[in-house]
C-alpha cells in the first residue's frame, strides 16, 4: 500500500475534525472556493465561527503559510490535528486554538520569497512567555470542542 500524499493526509485530518464537530451537534457549511477557511460552523447559539485545519506527522510542529493567512479575528480558528505515528493510543491529539492564540504563540517567519510562515511548536519554550514550554502552557486547548460547539466538556 502507498503511503498517503501530504493533500491526502491534510484532507484525512479535515474529515476527522468535521465528522466530530457533527458528532456533538455542530452544523457545517464547507466553501467552494478555497479561501484558507475549511470550514464555517453554525453553532448551537446561532454564532458562525471560521476553522482552518492544519496537520502534522511530526507531533510537535504546526505549520500555517501565507502573507495573509492568519488575521486573527473571535470567530476564527486554528485546529491542529496530530496525526503522528508516535500516539501510543493510536488516536490523533487535536488541539482548538483561537486565531490570536495561535498568533501570540506561534514563531514567524518570512521565507526568501517574502512569505510568512507561522510555526507554532509545541515541544519548544517561549522567550516571551517566561521560557515556558508551549505545550505545557496551551494544555487547556487540547480538545477543546466546547470553543467551537458552545458545550459544556462531558
């Protein structure tokens, strides 16, 4: 069997995170046009939210291209999908950020083309955060479906 392409892989971490957004209730709308939104939610108080979801094979790093790609807005958000190998339970971690979250965590950097790349690692420490690793300090939004649904954990 071949390995998944990196677009298979991507498309694999979006599936999951819709069919558990309509698991708990959530309705989604999926755009025609890719516009660096995967998805928009209507949650159960009638608020829309914008997601784009990311993957990983490595466990640690999420990557976001783009010159304008990440505007952080309230209704925008961030799910990064873990799909690393390295899960002992064999299920991927995915972690809810909201946009400025992510933004305020994440490391930029600008490509020789002139790109920004936002990467937010979570196993590296944070000068600006008092030298705290990012993982431990981002902890609370490891699945945190309720900032998309509304719900209460269960």
């Amino acid at each position: 069997m071949m390995e998944p392409t990196s677009s298979q892989k991507g498309k694999q971490a979006e599936f999951l995170v819709f069919g558990k957004l309509i698991e708990k209730g959530a309705e989604l709308y999926l755009p025609v046009i890719d516009t660096g939104i995967d998805a928009i939610i209507r949650k159960k108080d009638g608020k829309y939210l914008e997601i784009q979801v990311k993957s990983t094979q490595r466990g640690w790093s999420f990557d976001l291209w783009g010159l304008d790609q990440l505007r952080p807005t309230e209704k925008r958000f961030i799910v990064c999908v873990d799909m690393s190998k390295q899960e002992s339970e064999g299920k991927p971690k995915v972690w809810i950020f909201p946009s400025e979250i992510f933004k305020e965590y994440a490391l930029p950097l600008r490509t020789k083309e002139g790109y920004i790349h936002h990467r937010l690692d979570l196993e590296s420490k944070s000068k600006k955060h008092g030298n705290k690793k990012r993982g431990d300090m981002l902890a609370d939004y490891l699945d945190a479906w309720k900032l998309l649904t509304g719900d209460t954990p269960q």
